[in-house]
C-alpha cells in the first residue's frame, strides 16, 4: 500500500518506496547535486528497495540542524515512516561553527537516543568528500593539511574550493559538482576516507568526512563500474 503523502519532502520523492533514506543538508546546490545525480547514475543501488528523498525544509521552520531534526521527528510522528527509514544530517564543521555557533556533542547525544537518526558530518566541509576522490590526505603536506582545515577566504572563495578547482585541472569549481569526474572514484573516496577516520569519534575532530557512511549504504556494489 503506497504511503501517505509526506508534505516534508519535495515532488518527486517515491512516497511507496520500500525504504527511505531522507537526507537533510545546509548546502542550497552542492549537496543537492551531488545527490541527485548519484541517485540517477548506474552506481546508484536501485533496486527498489532505496530511495534518497531529499527534505524540503520550509523557510519558517529554522534550517539549523537541531531545527531540522524536530522537523523530522514531527513528520515521523504523523506521516507512515517506517522503522527501516534512515534519516540523515549532512553538516558541515565550519557552517556549525561560523553559523549556528550551537553544540555539536548535543546533536550527537540527540540523534544517538534514536534508532534512525545518522549523522554525516564533513570536517571542515563537503567539499573535503570531493578532494578524496582526486586525492589522497596524505598525499598533501602537513601545511597544506592545515590551509584545509582553517578552510579560509582567499579571495571570494574558501580554500578548499579552489583546491577543488587546482585537483580537476584548473576548470574552474562552481559549487556543481561534475558527476562524470567523481562518481567513477565513489569506491576510492570511501577507502580514502575510512582511512583517515578515528573509529571511536562520532563525527570527524580533524579532517574528514563520515558521508562514507551513507554512501556505502547507497553503492550498487554489483555495477561494473563500481
């Protein structure tokens, strides 16, 4: 029986969907991109059984994480999610800081009191989940590690973006990540990123990113070009 219509999440969303995955993110285009075009790709696991949803977050219900998060446990609450739906925050560490200047360590302890609440934080942003699929961290010097975690304005842009802009041969990085660059390096960014993370954080403290995690969830490890 298809599900009640959830008014949370955009037009599109596949409401009957076995399993949802419901991401909320801080990021306006990036993240949106970067996911949907995985989802429309071959190393997309599409059988049936997965759907990314993205959420709609309305402008008046506060787009802080914590806001968020009340806005996914009312949905819950009233719409037919089921108990094998996962719902994520993509977060940035430097939006955290500079924005919402709130406690990190309270959403954790948040989202851990509930079974289906995941957090995939990426330290200092998204953008470091892009770098490791063109690079190793420990390919870079220890004072350019340190350039990518201050993640400061040089110019108009952040650090990163232009080191973004330098790993894809100096095309220039628009915030639209390009999926024929990055989606056939999907694996290697998990490896890459699994290598670099503590097991024992909940979120990154240094450089990192715990999107690997869902990712690998989300992986049609059966594609050829996987």
């Amino acid at each position: 029986m298809p599900r009640e219509p959830i008014p949370l999440i955009r037009q599109g969303g596949h409401i009957d969907a076995e399993k949802l995955f419901v991401l909320s993110y801080e990021g306006i285009i990036t993240e949106k991109k970067y996911f949907q075009d995985f989802r429309a790709s071959e190393y997309f696991n599409n059988n049936g059984l997965i759907e990314i949803v993205p959420l709609k977050r309305p402008k008046d219900k506060g787009s802080d994480p914590f806001s968020v998060k009340k806005l996914l446990n009312e949905a819950k609450k009233e719409y037919g999610f089921k108990i094998s739906d996962e719902f994520w925050l993509i977060i940035d560490r430097d939006d955290w800081e500079s924005i919402h200047k709130l406690s990190f360590d309270d959403l954790v302890t948040e989202c851990k009191n509930e079974d289906n609440f995941y957090l995939a934080m990426s330290n200092p942003c998204f953008e470091i989940w892009l770098v490791l699929h063109l690079k190793n961290l420990s390919e870079f010097t220890k004072e350019e590690q340190a350039l990518i975690f201050e993640n400061a304005k040089i110019g108009k842009k952040n650090y990163i973006d232009i080191l973004v802009s330098q790993l894809q041969g100096g095309r220039g990085y628009n915030k639209r990540p390009n999926p024929n660059i990055y989606l056939p390096l999907t694996k290697t960014a998990i490896e890459r990123a699994k290598s670099i993370d503590n097991l024992k954080d909940d979120y990154p403290k240094s450089i990192g990113t715990h999107l690997y995690k869902l990712i690998e969830k989300l992986i049609d490890n059966e594609s050829p070009n996987a």
